[in-house]
C-alpha cells in the first residue's frame, strides 16, 4: 500500500497512524507543487512543466523559499514516474489518496489522475468531504486539513476508502483539462471537487485589509491575512503578491524586500493637498 498527501504536516500525523494501526502499514509518498495556484497550460508537456517551473522561480525568488523549485526530491513528475513504475511491476500493490475537503488536496488529486487511470480499480480515494471528526478535546469539528484530524481518528477515517469508478477516471480529467485550457492564476474550491478559477490577484484586496498606516513586518502582515481572510493560500504566494505591490509603488517599505522578516510595510503616506490661497 502507498499513501498519497499532500501536505508535509499530513506526513507526521499519517506516521502516526500507521504506527496505532499496522493495516494502515506502507509507504507515504508526499506531492510538493501546489496546483491551486499558478499556470496549468501544457501542464503534462516539457514546455508546459518548464514554464510552471519558471513561474514557481519568481515567485520564490529572492525569499524564504527560494530555490525550492528546483530540488531533486520536490519533483512531482519523478514522484509520479516511481509511482507507475511501482504499480506496473507488482499487480498487488495499491495507492490510497488522501485529501480534505481544500483547493490544494483537490488540484493536487486532479493532477495525479492522469497518471492513475490505468490503474483502475488498485486507486483508492479518501477524501473527507463534509465528514465530522472528533478532535483532541472530543469535540466535533469539520477537518478542511488532513493533519487537523488526531492520529488515533484516522482509524476511523480509513473506512472511507473506495476504489475511484471509471466513471470518475472519466469525468474529473476532462474537469482538469478544461481548468488547465482556461490556465488561469487561483483556483478555489466551491464545494464537493469543484474548482473555480480567478486571476493572480485574487487575495490582493484581502491582503490589503491587513497593512497598516503603522510600520509592520512583512511577516505579521502576512499572519494575519492567514489567519483572518476568508480564502488563504501559502505564503510564499503572499509574499510575492507583496513584492508586486511594491514594484508598483503602491504601499511603502522599508529595509530590503527578501524574506518576509527582513522588510517592514505600510500603507502609502497621503500628501497632504496643498491649502487655498486667500
């Protein structure tokens, strides 16, 4: 068995897990891209990767994860490429897929489907739809995140396991493939797998809300959209939303703009117009 995330944290508390139930026991295999942001046209050609690459490139250029990108063990393709390999040379092995109910387990699950389809029948989705869990207090909550989800819950959890239909292998990559057609910048989920796009400024007028007349660190601008606004995304996104705000003059800065602690922000000081002569 292999076990598809899509997030680092959901690594830890799937570790976790396995280690409370051995039938869960098998390899956990991490997707890195996010696929809810950024270009998706020729998204399965040399071209279309490469571009995206020098998308990701920008954005992470000169900041807390600059480089990232280009790390061997943070290729997706490869990751896909050991994945089929595996599966074609033992007809007993399976792939669970986990995903919450977020844009970024949903775009990551769409874009491994591709790979998936000749599997039918050895995939297996779990995606924790609307499904209640109980947390570390015994509270009932609404998970949208895996690694939200105590450990000791996944036991439960792994009942929701079912083979994806034919039907779906169908449906959903005609779904991507027209997300990928429209190639637009933001994807956010409505509900259910459906995706709706929006361009690259999508969280600017949120982001806006949290600059200040005051001096305040990138980072604490950046806390607090992920904290308070109603849509978020990472924030090596934001800072980069920041950067462009910056290049366009339209709020002040002082110190230099690379990580996100090494520069303060604040909104544009107003000139004062001038009095009327009497």
């Amino acid at each position: 068995m292999m076990h598809i995330v899509f997030n680092e944290a959901d690594v830890a508390v799937l570790q976790q897990a396995i280690a409370l139930d051995d039938t869960l026991a098998g390899e956990i295999v991490q997707l890195h891209d996010d696929y809810a942001v950024g270009p998706l046209g020729e998204l399965y050609t040399g071209d279309g990767i490469e571009a995206r690459k020098a998308w990701w490139r920008d954005v992470l250029a000169g900041g807390d994860y600059a480089g990232e990108i280009d790390k061997p063990n943070k290729d997706d393709y490869k990751t896909a490429a050991t994945l089929v390999g595996t599966l074609r040379r033992d007809p007993e092995e399976q792939v669970w897929i986990w995903a919450a109910q977020n844009k970024h387990d949903v775009s990551g699950y769409y874009w491994l489907l591709r790979y998936m389809k000749e599997f039918q029948g050895r995939v297996f989705i779990l995606y924790l739809n609307n499904l209640p869990f109980l947390n570390e207090k015994g509270q009932l909550f609404y998970p949208t995140w895996l690694h939200t989800i105590p450990a000791k819950e996944f036991l439960k959890a792994k009942k929701l396991a079912r083979p994806i239909t034919l039907s779906e292998f169908e449906v959903d990559p005609d779904e991507w493939a027209r997300l990928c057609d429209e190639d637009k910048g933001v994807r956010i989920l409505e509900g259910g797998k459906k995706l709706v796009q929006y361009g690259y400024d999508f969280y600017d007028n949120d982001l806006r809300k949290f600059i200040m007349p005051e001096w305040q660190k990138a980072s604490k601008v950046i806390h607090q959209f992920l904290a308070k606004a109603p849509h978020t995304t990472g924030d090596a996104y934001l800072l980069w939303r920041l950067k462009l705000m910056l290049a366009q003059d339209m709020i002040d800065v002082q110190g230099e703009p690379k990580n996100m602690k090494d520069f303060e922000i604040k909104l544009k000081a107003r000139t004062a117009a001038p009095a009327d002569q009497a």
